[in-house]
C-alpha cells in the first residue's frame, strides 16, 4: 500500500504551469464588464484603489478557471506506466480550490484520492494534477467528486477508485446561511472501493483521522 501526504501548493506539481500570460482579447473583454459591474455596485472606478481593478480580476479569473484549457484524460493517459502492483494507491490532502458555480464565490478544502491498479499506475504527480485541473473550473462539489473519480476509472481502468472531497464553502460562510464552521464532504467509489466493505473501510480508516 502507498500512501502519499501531498503538502505541496499546486504551483509545486509536477507538470503544473501558473498563468502568466494572458489572452489579450478575453481580458479586454473581461476588464470592460468588470468596470461596468463596480460602476453599477456606486464605486467610482476613476478612484486610486480601483483604477487597476477590473484589469486584476479579468486576469484572476482567467487563472482560477484555466481548467477550462487543461484535458485531464490526457494528463494521465500520458503518464501510464505497466506495473505489477495491486495494492491501494493513496494520495492525501490534495489542496482544493475552486469556485462556486451558483455565486462564483469559493469554496476551499482538500481530497483524497485512492486506486486500485490493475496493471497500470500513473505519476502520483498526476492525480493531484486531475485534481487542480476540475477544480480550476466553475464547479460543485458534487461534480467535482465524480469527475475526478470518472477520470481516473476511465484511463487506467484500475480495480477501483475512491475520492472523497472536504471542503468550506464560503457562499455559506459569507452570505446565505452565514454558518462559520460548517464542512461539506462528498465521496465517489467504484469497482472494489464500492462492492468490497473492508475495502472502503480500510481506505476511511486511512484518511479519517484528517476529516473532520
């Protein structure tokens, strides 16, 4: 059994590129609405703290859904490699950041993600990569679960895999309902994590001391 404590930021993936440049036409795009958007909200756009503004969120928001650009299929179908192992693969507190797509205000956590090989694994590397890649979208939670789940089954056709995502909503914590120290966790399994019960639990017994 491996199991892989994943402390890094996602500027520290491997394969993981930070934007630094940007499309010229969308940011113009983008800094124009955003003006239009402080200026509706009574800000005088002209202002010192605000004149630069709108050109910082369209450049921010282009890096926190630069998912949109990534295919995270074939992230790891070109990191496959055959290995006659079949023991669970896990890769722990994976920094998740995204945003909300019902306010476009982000939600915060880390997931777990766990695999069964069967005759093929993939650079941990590039699990933590399938992670920022579905994050860097507009997102829920729920989706986010499954499509990381669905990827992994997919390409490596393993014996089974397991996700499980905690994560702080700040449309919760900021606005709504406003509850400060509420977590949401969802799961996703299939194959062995989903029919064989000491499985699973093996699995929740190995990331469960970090839940909350």
């Amino acid at each position: 059994m491996e199991i892989i404590n994943n402390g890094t930021g996602p500027d520290e993936i491997e394969g993981y590129n930070r934007i630094d440049k940007f499309d010229d036409e969308r940011t113009g795009i983008l800094t124009g609405l955003y003006r239009q958007v402080l200026d509706a909200l009574g800000e005088d756009i002209r202002r010192e703290g605000l004149d630069q503004t709108p050109l910082r969120v369209a450049k921010s928001m282009q890096f926190l859904t630069q998912g949109y650009g990534s295919d995270p299929y074939n992230i790891v179908s070109q990191a496959m490699f055959k290995e006659d192992y079949n023991e669970m693969v896990i890769v722990k507190d994976i920094d998740v950041f995204s945003l909300c797509e019902h306010h476009l205000i982000p939600f915060i956590g880390r997931a777990h993600v766990a695999y069964i090989p069967n005759g093929h694994i993939t650079g941990l590397s590039k699990i933590a990569r399938v992670v920022e890649v579905y994050a860097r979208r507009l997102q829920v939670q729920e989706r986010l679960t499954m499509q990381i789940r669905d990827c992994l089954e997919n390409t490596l056709k393993p014996l089974g895999v397991a996700v499980v995502i905690e994560a702080k909503h700040l449309c919760m914590v900021m606005r709504g309902i406003q509850k400060q120290n509420s977590v949401t966790t969802t799961s996703a399994f299939t194959g062995e994590f989903m029919n064989n019960t000491s499985t699973r639990e093996e699995f929740i017994h190995l990331i469960g001391k970090e839940l909350h």
